[in-house]
C-alpha cells in the first residue's frame, strides 16, 4: 500500500488535510475531508475521485467566527466506512491522533507528493508544507522520505514553535518535475507557478 492512484491520493491527503475517525473500535474507518469555499477547485478535484466511495454529494456549510465577527463557508464530504480505510486508519493512527507512520517513504510516490503539496503547500521563495500538527521527529522522518525518495533536500523550520517543512527555491524545479503532472491547474500555485 498504496497501490492505486486513489490510495495514493488518500495517502497525501492524509499528510495534509484529510482526516478518518471510527464510529466504535470495531467499525471500518471513514474518511473527512474539508476545504473553504474559495479552495473549491481543488476539494472537487479530490472529490470527484473520491466520489464512489460517499453516500452522498459533498456538502456546503457556513460558520459564524465570532473572533472575527464574519461568517466562512466551506465545503465537506465523508466516505462510507471502508475497510479499506480502516487499514489506512491502522497505518496513520494512535490512540485516535494522526500520526506519521514509521514507513512513510514506503508511502511517499509523486501522486501522493501532489496531493500533500496541494492540501498543505505555502509558496513563497520556496515552498513550506505545513506540518505543524506534528512532532519534530515525525517531521525529520518526512524530510528524510523526501530526500531518500525523491532526491528532495529540505530543512525543518519553526514558526509559532511548531516544525514546518521548508523546501528552498533551489529545489522548486525538482519538485515541479515530480508533482506537477499530477496537480491540478488550480493548484500550480502552490508551487510557484500560475495557471499554465
């Protein structure tokens, strides 16, 4: 695992934004995933291959943030429970935190760089994948999955205390080399590049 392009896609997402939760400690995992609306390409791409595993359409919402005094929209599916999922929840899982599984490089392919990249990716004079839900050694077994993987060379950098992945200038070529066949237009941003 992962094998198929959609568990790829999973995978990279849960590097990034996605999230599984469990309705009991025997049910099969299912799969959440959450974008604002002004990120509505980029859900709907992941959505749309994701499609056949849902019961339904995704979902629109607003929230009211009251620090903030204005209201958000979002948008949201949720995957039937799938034990195919509940493997992933094996894998990404502890005592219901997501975690980094010790076999990252093993997981770490393009499609799932792609897809991390575009949940997670901050450019700007390099590119930052937000990692700041992590601990630091997670973070260095990521880092090491990209250089060993992908001849990637990246650094841990913190902001607000917390471990983000900076991948410098120097190394974006490289990085759209491997990525950017398997991003969608509306996310080529977030490699430095606009729609092409």
């Amino acid at each position: 695992m992962p094998n198929s392009i959609i568990e790829q896609r999973i995978t990279g997402a849960l590097l990034g934004d996605a999230h599984l939760e469990k309705k009991s400690l025997t049910a099969n995992a299912r799969l959440r995933y959450e974008q604002s609306i002004k990120h509505s390409a980029r859900f709907y791409h992941f959505f749309n291959m994701l499609a056949l595993m849902c019961a339904g359409n995704a979902v629109e919402r607003k929230r009211f943030d009251s620090r903030t005094g204005k209201t958000y929209g979002s948008l949201y599916f949720t995957t039937r429970s799938l034990p195919i999922l509940t493997e992933f929840y094996q894998l990404f899982y502890l005592n219901k935190v997501k975690v980094i599984p010790l076999n990252i490089a093993s997981l770490l392919t393009p499609i799932t760089l792609a897809q991390w990249i575009a949940d997670d990716g901050f450019f700007r004079y390099g590119l930052a994948l937000q990692t700041d839900s992590y601990t630091i050694n997670e973070v260095t077994l990521l880092i090491e999955a990209l250089r060993l993987n992908f001849g990637i060379e990246s650094r841990v950098r913190l902001e607000k205390q917390k471990p983000v992945i900076y991948i410098p200038a120097s190394q974006m070529d490289l990085v759209r080399s491997i990525v950017l066949q398997h991003l969608d237009p509306s996310t080529y941003y977030k490699v430095g590049l606009g729609k092409i």
